[in-house]
C-alpha cells in the first residue's frame, strides 16, 4: 500500500504543471482571433488599427510571465511554512478563476480584465516551484532524475496539446456554438478537476515546517542576479536568456504570421503547433538519447542554437500561400529547439555544485521567465513595422545565443 501511496504526489504534481502548460498553449490559436480586423470575435475597438492591436497582443502575452516571475520564488517560501498541499490548492483554484474571467472578458471585449486574468493566471501559474518542492520532497538521490524527468514530460504535453485544444475548442467548424472563450472554460473546469486531483492523491509532503517566515517579495531579481554573477552559472545563464527570449519572439507572433501569411484558421494553427509538437516529442524520446551517447552537452549547444536560428529563418522565405512548406521547416525548428531544450538544464546541473542544485535550478526558471517578458513586449511594437519582423528578430537573438554560448562557456573549466 505504501508504495502504492507514493506514486500519489506524482500524478498531482504532473496533472498542476500539465494544465499551467496547457493554458499557456491554448492562447496561441486564439490571440490572432482577438485583434485582426475581419476577425468576428475582435475584441479591440473598431476604431483600433492593426497596429494597435499587435502592440496589446504584446503587453498581454508578457503579462503572464512577468507575474509568474515574481510569483514563483514567493509561493515556494510561503510552501515551506504552510506546507505543498494547500498552496497548491489555493493556487489551482485561482488559476481556474482567472480562466473563467479570460472567457468573460473575451464575451465581454472587456480589455482591461484580459490583463487581470492573465495576471491573476501568472501569479498562480507560478505554483511550478511548489509542484517542484513536492518532487524534491518524495524523491532519493536514485530516482530523483526520473521524477524530475515529468517535469519535462507534462512541459512538452502541453506544448503539444494546448495549441491543438485551443485551435479546436475556438471554431465553429468543430461545433456550431464553439467560439473565443470556449477553451478557457474548458481549462478552468479542468482546473477545478485538478483541485480534486490534489486534494486526493497528495499527502503533505513537507516534513519539516520553516519556523521563520519571511517574504522575500524581490527574490527573482535577486536569482537573476546571482545567475549573472556566480561562477559557472555566469558562462552558461546569458545564452539561455537570450534563446528564450528569442523563442518569444517566435512563439508571440507566429499564429498572427500564420493567419495572415496563410489564412490559417485558428483550428489550423493549433494542428500545426500540434504538428510541431509531436516532432519536439519524436526527438526528445528518440534522438536525444542518441546524440547524447556521441557528444557532449556543451557540443551540442553549440550547434543547436545556431541550427535553431537558421530554421525560423527558413519560414522568412516561404513564399505566401505556399502553406506546405510549412510543413518541411517544422522538423527542423522541432530539432534544434528540442536538443537546446533537452541539454540546456544538463549544463546547467553540471556546472553547479551538488548542494545547491534546487537553487540553481529555481534560479533558471526566473531567468526563463523574465526572457519571455520583455519580448513579448516588444514584439508587439516590432510587428507594427512589419509583420514578419518578430520571428525575424527571435531568429536573430537566439544566433546571438549561440555566439555567446561559444565565447563564454569554457569546457573542462565552468563544471562544478
């Protein structure tokens, strides 16, 4: 029986990290419905150019991380005092709020409660370092890799399945009565099943209980400090930076590329997205493992990027229309963005000492989420100059990743 129990913690942990995903890919189909002009669901008014709505595209996409930012290193201390369980709780419950105010506002084109929806949904959204906890709570040095390992598993589940979800559950070629917020009702309902999920399989986790508490309300930017200033970290943090935030640029604007380029319904960019997704999932099962067997991380970072770069330039010169070559390009951004993604946290690990691992890892996902924020941001601002530009910069800054990766990290000299 108690072996049994112990895979409890698990499957909650997997169903709260799957559905912060899920959420996040859900917008991505959905967006270009909200601000294009022939769209019937534009929520902008209709005195608002194009322009203008690419830039609110852009402030709402960055609205989620930055709260997620600043949220996640605080509800990680207050789980250590009041324990995983009704942190995770209350957190999933406000997720599922702000679902069902994001399907209001959408009904309602009510602008100013997206954003609050979105904040809202940023600062429950960072219950990740509390599910994170949970693991390192039940976890022995022997299966602590593969526990962490759903992590990344329920990450690219959502990846996967969130567009597609998003893409079906928003047309009314599906159902007749499907429209904007029909996704996000699902999603909130799905959160309030995820609270019965926690509520059943998790047992308190936390043995020991912080006898001090004390918020640190500025603890992210504390951790995006110390990436840039301890030793190791330092040589490997900058590049990973500069490739989320170009992977931004990339993810922000390409349903709007997609729509506008290749009339892709929202229906059509969730398959496609899913498309994409199923090759990311091909390579982190299969050619991961394989790569990993011939080269070191650092070597395959070093061509990864580069490789990642080039591919999103591959979709620059498709000629508009020509939607199926769409379909030739999305291997290969599923490649290098599957390798980078797979290796980057190895380096990280490796060049940090074993007893601040939790910490180095937590570091790393501040400095994720900020690289989203400020993208986000001015790819709204990008795009009103030219449509093709935000994907153009991403590819852009994600070469840079890769130079600075080359230049700054030293083999044999930055490992822990």
């Amino acid at each position: 029986m108690r072996s049994k129990l112990s895979k409890y913690p698990l499957i909650a942990v997997f169903s709260t990290i799957f559905i912060d995903l899920l959420a996040v890919g859900i917008l991505i189909p959905v967006f270009p419905l909200l601000i294009l002009p022939n769209s019937p669901e534009r929520i902008t008014p209709a005195d608002w150019s194009i322009s203008s709505g690419f830039i609110l595209l852009g402030w709402l996409s960055a609205t989620y991380p930055i709260m997620q930012f600043l949220a996640t290193p605080i509800l990680g201390e207050i789980s250590d005092r009041w324990g995983r369980k009704i942190v995770l709780i209350i957190s999933v419950i406000g997720t599922s709020i702000s679902y069902m105010l994001f399907a209001v506002a959408i009904i309602s084109k009510n602008i100013p409660l997206l954003f609050f929806s979105r904040a809202l949904d940023g600062i429950t959204g960072g219950n990740i370092s509390v599910a994170q906890a949970v693991i390192a709570d039940i976890s022995t040095a022997k299966n602590r890799a593969k526990n962490f390992g759903l992590v990344g598993m329920a990450f690219g589940l959502g990846f996967i399945l969130g567009p597609y979800i998003g893409g079906k559950l928003a047309d009314p070629k599906v159902v007749s009565w499907f429209n904007a917020s029909t996704p996000f009702w699902f999603a909130a309902g799905l959160s309030l099943v995820n609270v019965i999920v926690i509520t059943i399989f998790l047992p308190e986790t936390l043995k020991v209980r912080a006898k001090k508490f004390k918020l640190h309300l500025f603890k992210s930017i504390q951790n995006v400090g110390t990436a840039f200033s301890r030793p190791g970290l330092r040589h490997v943090i900058p590049s990973t930076f500069l490739f989320n935030g170009g992977f931004t640029f990339f993810t922000t604007f390409f349903a709007v590329y997609l729509a506008r380029e290749f009339n892709f319904t929202q229906g059509n960019t969730g398959d496609y997205f899913a498309y994409i997704g199923l090759w990311i999932a091909l390579v982190q099962g299969i050619v991961t493992a394989q790569v990993a067997k011939k080269l070191k991380d650092w070597q395959v970072l070093r061509f990864s990027m580069f490789g990642m770069a080039i591919a999103l330039l591959g979709y620059m010169i498709i000629p508009a229309g020509q939607y199926k070559w769409l379909f030739i390009v999305a291997p290969l951004v599923a490649l290098f963005s599957g390798l980078t993604q797979a290796f980057t946290p190895t380096i990280v690990s490796r060049v940090t000492p074993k007893n601040i691992q939790g910490e180095a890892l937590g570091i790393n996902a501040s400095v994720a989420a900020l690289s989203q924020t400020v993208p986000a941001i001015l790819s709204g601002y990008i795009a009103t100059i030219n449509q093709h530009l935000p994907v153009s910069v991403g590819a852009g800054m994600i070469a840079l990743a890769g130079l600075v990766f080359w230049i700054l990290y030293r083999p044999g000299i930055d490992d822990a």
